[in-house]
C-alpha cells in the first residue's frame, strides 16, 4: 500500500511539472502518464479501499485531466485565467493531500516477539450487583465489555481482527475526544491487528497465567492492544477492559455507551474534584474485581467455553494506566486473588491515605512517566510505595508523557510536537516497555528468575530510590 501511494504521489508531481515548466514533451506521454496514475489509483481503491487522506488526491487527478483534456488533447485554448484555476486548484488539492497523508499515516500494530500464534475475542460483562452510577437512568446495572487475548493453536481459517474491534464508533469518539475533525481518525479503523478472531486456544499448555489490563481516563481497551499481544505471543491470557462511561466509548450489541465527562470534571472547576476522582477510580477497581469474578465462571469446566479451565487463576497479573493503575491499586490491596501488579503513571491520588499507608504484600512495580516527576500523584505514590514489600519497584523513564504509555503513536508522527509524546523515539519506546513487563510478569506469575529487571540497558529508564 505505501509503496503504491508513493508512486502516485512521485508520478503527479512528474506530471505537475512537465505542465508548469515550458519543454517539449509528446502529448501522448502526458497522456499516457495521467492514465497510468488514473489506474494506479483504482487498483489502490480495488485492493485497499479508500480513506479520506486521499479524497482531495482523486480530486486532483480529475482537475489534472481536465486540463489536460482541454489543453492537449482538443487542442482548445482556455482561457489562461481557468488554466491557472485549474492547474492551481489541482495542486493545492494535491498539496493537501500529501500533507493528510503525512499527518495521518496508516501504520501498522507492532509484531509480538513471542512464539504463540494469538487469538481473540470478546465479552460483555453485566453486573447486576451494582447500579451504574453514571447513567441518567438510575435503575440500570453496571455493565462493562471486555476482550480476551490468548495463546492459540491454528490462525488457519480464521479472521484477522481489526485493531479497533468496535471500528469507526471508537475511532470518530476518540477524534471528538481530542477535538479533531469527526472523520479525522476514521483510517485507524482499517488497521488490522496482529490476533485471529475465535481461533482454538493453544494445547501447549493447560493453563496460561492472567494479565487484566485496565486504561485510563478517556482510553479504551484497544490503546493497550500492544501490550496485551506481545503478553499473549508469550503464553499469557490478557484480559482488556472497557470501563464504561470512562472510555472514549463502549459499544454493545444494543447500544453504545460514550465518555460522561461529568464522571471527572475539570479539577480547577471542582472544589471535591477528589471525591469523584475517588468514585471513578473505585468504579474502575469493582470493575476488575467483576471481571475476575466472570472469569472464574468461564474457567469452569463444566463451562462450554473454549476457555474452560484454561485460566491459570492461581497466578494473576494486573496492569493498568493512570486511573486503571490506581484500580488496579485499590484491587491489589483488597483483593487477595492478585499475585502482581504494574502501574503505568498509575493515578493513586483519590485513594484515601489510610488504604495507601498499608501498602502492597506482592511484587509491584510502578514505571512513571518524565511528565509526572511532580505533580499531586507523587505524596500517594511515594507513600505506598514507602509501605510496600520489598518487592516493590519504582521507575522513571525520562523524556516521556503520561501518554506514552499507550498507543498514541499509532496515530500521527506529529504527536511529539503537540505534546502528546515525549522524546524518545516511540517503537524504541514500545521495545522498553514491552521488556520491562514481561520480564516482571514473567519472574512474579511464571517463576522466571532469570527474568530480572536491568535498567541499566536503557539510558532512558532509571530506578527511582526516594
């Protein structure tokens, strides 16, 4: 696709040029040059459909044609005020484009580095223990979705999944979100992943350790797919989280449930900002603990499901952004089903100081982002930190955002200059983080010893001792 898409592009700059700079050329190779683009362009649009990034592009293939028709072919003088109308118009059009492109490229998702094929699919959870709390109707039931990622047997046979699972619904809120044009976003929707729909879990193995993965503010749970495959790739079961009314958007099969701003208003518009940051970061947590709860039921083995006692649940990981690490905080210290935890910037502020003063009894590490070295997170941070095991590990990786930590750089090379992402070099970035996760699951919920920690690999990252 991106080689044909440059050819495109290298073929009408030729073509804009041999017209703009006076030369001897045959009429028929202009011609034969625009037809060339011309078909070059359907079989892009044959054998990978189109996106808005090239609408003006099409545009100004038709404009570069109708000159030419005119010009060259019927030998008709137009006037030079519509020669230079069109032959503008067609490069601005042409202009536009390219930098569309350039802005928002169709990337492709990281490749997992372990051995396992991965398949995926999802569920909705719904929990009629607690009223959801963010809903105009107050007789409704807490109900959250969820996506599996798994060690699979065979993709043979089997679809690809997309990366966004739920398509242009996530895709078009996330571009409200961040106040872009609705469709602004819309390529990301083609963006394929790199696990198989429903594909058989793998025989390799009984039972697989769980991961529950959980994002952050205004996330989702495709923002962390990188981590969940690379996990999976290496014989985990991940399960990603869609907190409802805290994600951009969540979408079940009757209706789509879409961000309740007024969950967390602006800090500086609300005196009890702390309060609703408490029961938002609380309704992640109970969430989770819903999940794990399900899970069980799945694993039973009198459960039809493909996952029936496949769940090593004796061995439980969990790992979340921001207000999912601060969940999965206040499920860590409550819930004794968890064996590790990892917080990614994970936002322990709303947590009442006397559950942060007990600390965690398991293996925990927090990796904090450059951006947030200070800031009102760090006095509960430290805290608990301060009165956790010895297991505990505390990181910066300097030159990054809070929101390097999930995939923005999937969307725009741009995201540096914007503030969105810091300076490292995001891929490089994926590569650290990936590293530092597996290695610490690896050594906290399969026994690894030899999967320790170095930080001293990377310049970027260092251990944080306060």
């Amino acid at each position: 696709m991106i080689f044909l898409e440059t050819l495109i592009f290298i073929l009408l700059i030729f073509l804009f040029i041999s017209v703009i700079i006076p030369k001897q050329i045959e009429a028929n190779i202009f011609i034969g040059l625009w037809a060339l683009v011309f078909l070059l362009i359907v079989i892009h649009l044959i054998a990978f459909g189109s996106r808005w990034q090239l609408y003006t592009l099409y545009f100004s293939v038709l404009l570069l044609g109708v000159f030419l028709y005119f010009s060259i072919i019927k030998h008709i003088s137009l006037n030079i005020i519509i020669r230079r109308i069109l032959l503008i118009t067609s490069i601005v059009m042409f202009v536009i484009s390219g930098l569309s492109v350039l802005s928002f490229p169709m990337y492709h998702l990281p490749e997992p580095n372990g051995d396992f094929l991965i398949g995926t699919e999802s569920f909705i959870i719904e929990d009629e223990t607690r009223l959801e709390l963010y809903s105009e109707d107050p007789n409704d039931y807490r109900k959250t979705k969820i996506q599996i990622w798994y060690p699979a047997e065979t993709i043979e046979g089997f679809q690809q999944a997309p990366w966004l699972e739920d398509g242009q619904v996530i895709a078009r809120a996330l571009s409200k979100d961040i106040g872009l044009p609705f469709f602004a976003l819309d390529h990301t929707a083609e963006i394929m992943s790199n696990s198989y729909l429903k594909a058989p879990i793998s025989k390799a193995f009984n039972q697989y350790p769980v991961v529950i993965l959980s994002h952050g503010w205004r996330g989702f749970r495709n923002i962390h797919t990188d981590y969940a495959e690379e996990l999976a790739s290496l014989g985990y079961i991940v399960v990603g989280i869609d907190h409802s009314y805290g994600s951009v958007a969540t979408v079940f099969e009757d209706e789509t449930i879409y961000l309740n701003p007024d969950a967390l208003p602006e800090r500086d518009d609300t005196p009890d900002f702390i309060d609703y940051a408490n029961q938002l970061v609380n309704t992640y947590a109970s969430d989770i603990i819903a999940t794990l709860d399900y899970l069980e039921v799945i694993n039973e083995v009198s459960n039809p499901s493909r996952f029936s006692g496949k769940f090593d649940l004796g061995h439980i990981g969990l790992i979340g952004h921001s207000t999912g690490g601060g969940a999965d905080v206040a499920v860590a210290l409550s819930d004794d089903r968890i064996d590790s935890v990892i917080g990614l910037d994970a936002w322990v502020e709303p947590l009442e100081e006397n559950i942060v003063t007990d600390g965690l009894t398991i293996p925990s590490m927090f990796i904090r982002s450059g951006a947030w070295e200070t800031g009102e997170n760090n006095e509960n941070l430290l805290l608990l930190i301060e009165n956790s095991s010895d297991d505990t590990e505390f990181y910066q990786i300097d030159g990054t955002t809070h929101y390097d930590f999930a995939m923005v750089y999937m969307y725009s090379p741009l995201t540096p200059y914007i503030g969105f992402s810091g300076s490292i070099e995001d891929r490089y970035l994926v590569s650290i983080l990936k590293s530092m996760i597996t290695d610490f699951f690896d050594e906290t919920l399969k026994g690894d010893s030899n999967s320790q920690i170095d930080e001293s690999e990377w310049e970027e990252v260092r251990i944080i001792n306060e």
